[in-house]
C-alpha cells in the first residue's frame, strides 16, 4: 500500500504531467489536461524566476 499516493504526487512533476497533457490531447481532444497544462506553467515559471534571480545576482556584485 506504500505506493499508492505516488501516482498522485507524480502529476505533480513535470514528467507526469507532460505525459498526462500529451495523452489527453493524442487521445482525448485535450480534455482533460487543464490540471496539466497548469502544472507546467507553474514549473516553468518557477524556472524563469530561479533563472532570473541567478542573472540579477550574477549582475549585483
């Protein structure tokens, strides 16, 4: 029973979720990959931030 909530926890991670986006439109039209298409956006805006904090740390000292 350990490995139950790690399907869950995976549609979190960029894999899971690009996967999910990806049969959700091959398959099904897109529906059902708005959770998705989210989860992706949040990660890569968390990049872009990480990304832009790095340069303007880089270019203050």
């Amino acid at each position: 029973m350990a490995a139950a909530p790690w399907g869950t926890i995976g549609q979190f991670l960029p894999v899971g979720a690009a996967g999910t986006a990806l049969r959700s439109v091959a398959y099904f039209d897109g529906r059902g990959a708005s959770q998705a298409w989210i989860v992706l956006l949040c990660w890569a805006f968390g990049g872009f931030v990480l990304l832009s904090l790095g340069k303007w740390r880089k270019t203050a000292h």
